[in-house]
C-alpha cells in the first residue's frame, strides 16, 4: 500500500511517500480502508516531536511511521473478537492510538471507532473524531449571558466550539490571527481579537476561557477570568502545562477561579454528540481544503503554520467527498 511515512522528527520534508505492507487487524482490531483523514495539531505535534510529550514512546525517532489519527473509510477486514462491524461497513474515529491515517490501510482498535452517518461524506467525518469532543467539553459550562473566550478559534476545534458556545445562548469572543478573524464572525462569534496585536488577558474578564494554544503565565489566565470564572487549556508547551497543574491550580483556589489543563474524553460516545447536531443543521462542519496523498507535507504546513479556517483533510482514496 502508499502510505506517507517518516523517520526522523522535523519539518514537513522529512515526510516521503513509500509502497509498505498493509498491516493485519489483531483480535479486537479493524483493518480500516482509509478514504479521508483529517489533520490535528496532534499530527503537527507528532511530527516536529514537540513539545516533548509528543514524543511519547519514541524519544529519538517516532515509534510510529505513519501519521493521522482522524481517519474515515470502510472495514477491509476484522479481528477475530470483533462484533461491531463486518467488512464493507463505513466507519469513523480518532485513531489516537495507533496513527495511519496518512495511508491507504490503517488498523484500528474497535473501540474507537462507529458507524459513518450516511448523511455525511467521508471527508465531513473525518473532521470530528478529535475535534468534536474538545469543543463540547471546553464548551460544557457554557450557558445564557456567559462570556466566553476561546483562543485558537479560528481552528478546527475552535470553528466548533464558536458555534457550541453560540448555541448555548454565550457571549463568544475568538480569538486567531487576522487573516481568520471575519471567519471567526461568519461562525457566530461576536467579538474577535487578532493575537498578534491585542493580549486576550487584558480584555475580560471572562466566565470561561478555552485556550487551543496555550503559553502564557498563569497568572495571566487568572487576570482573564471573572470570579468564578473558569480557564481550561488543551496542549501547549510541557512548561506551561506544568505550571497550570501546579501554581494554577493553587492561584486559582485562593481567587475563587479554576486554572486547569482539560484532560479530553476520546472515543465515539463523546464524537457522535456533535455529529448529531451536524446532522440536525446545528452545527457546520467547514472544511477549507482537501489535499491527495501525495501532498500530506504541504498539507501540514498549511494547518501547522496556522492558514486554516476550520479543517484540512487529506483525500486519501479519491473519493473522500462522497457518502
């Protein structure tokens, strides 16, 4: 099979494209077709190795060679104990664990995938498995005349989350670069600051903070918030994550805020919510472009160096636009 493999950490260009062997479905696993796959900052992570935890189980070189969590297709063949699927049957999820997506086959745990809605095409699928469940649980809290902020927004998660929060009945501010801020309006959002030229902590405060990029100090996501208000942060660099668990956590309880890193639910029961609401025309899914296999590279560059507004998916079989 053509699969987009690579070696070494770095830049997009150590990727190449390789003829390698499919690989074969273990008991409880799902030998998946790949059809689309959707591009996370978890893949820009996983390919650069930073920040250091992106290098889990792999410190020197990647343990996996192959990139893409976000996968869509159909079941070219099961494991001996699965019962959920049969081969032919089209399917969805965020392959976290394992990766390959950025290949013609990729095997899957079972339990981490669910059933494409017809509704949907391959490539529209294939945005949610990871995205979806970070924006409705970062938006979780959100409610009637709550002030929310979300950093970030102009992203696939944050596309999602502007419209959540909106839904809920929130005031939403967002908050990208300027080449994204009249997207971030045509989502709902109605306040939008260019990071580039305007410090978010110094506009609250907010009732609630969802911040994509976290690097800032602690005691600036404190100055953001509201009494009672409430900072959660998904990824960043290991330092700042580190001094959130710990000198946030107490700044937060002596001023009567919360200062946390949100430790994400994965998995079909915390996707399949959102893409129900999609399906109800609550919920948009806003892909901005689709690539071939064979540019996976200028695909991550395009959503590593922050271009995308929404989701970037990589057609893999050809067919990614199709139900």
């Amino acid at each position: 099979m053509r699969a987009v493999v690579y070696d070494e950490y770095g830049p997009p260009e150590v990727l190449r494209v390789e003829e390698v062997p499919a690989p074969s479905p273990g008991r409880n696993q799902v030998l998946v077709e790949v059809i689309a796959t959707s591009i996370n900052l978890s893949d820009w992570e996983g390919l650069h190795g930073t920040p250091f935890y992106a290098r889990f189980g792999g410190l020197r070189r990647p343990s996996r060679r192959v990139l893409g969590s976000d996968i869509a297709g159909r079941v070219a063949a099961v494991g001996p104990e699965v019962t959920r699927f049969r081969p032919g049957d089209a399917v969805y999820g965020d392959n976290l664990a394992l990766m390959g997506g950025f290949a013609q086959y990729a095997v899957a745990a079972e339990s981490v995938l669910a059933h494409k809605p017809a509704a949907l095409t391959f490539a529209e699928a294939s945005t949610l498995p990871q995205a979806a469940p970070i924006a409705l649980q970062g938006t979780a809290s959100a409610g009637p005349g709550r002030r929310v902020l979300i950093n970030g927004a102009g992203g696939g998660s944050g596309s999602f989350a502007i419209q959540l929060a909106k839904l809920a009945g929130a005031h939403v501010t967002g908050v990208d670069n300027a080449g994204k801020l009249d997207y971030m309006r045509s989502l709902g959002a109605d306040d939008v600051l260019d990071y580039r030229s305007e410090d978010y902590t110094r506009t609250g405060p907010y009732d609630l903070v969802l911040d994509l990029v976290a690097h800032r100090s602690v005691f600036a996501y404190r100055r953001a918030l509201a009494p009672g208000g409430r900072f959660l942060c998904v990824g960043g660099p290991v330092r700042t994550l580190l001094e959130i668990l710990t000198v946030g956590t107490v700044a937060g309880l002596l001023s009567g805020r919360r200062i946390q890193v949100m430790a994400v639910r994965l998995g079909p029961k915390h996707f399949e919510p959102l893409a129900r609401q999609c399906l109800a025309g609550e919920i948009d899914i806003h892909i901005d472009r689709t690539f071939p296999l064979d540019e996976v590279p200028e695909a991550l560059a395009f959503h590593g160096e922050g271009h995308a507004l929404g989701k970037v998916v990589v057609d893999v079989a050809g067919r990614a636009h199709e139900a």
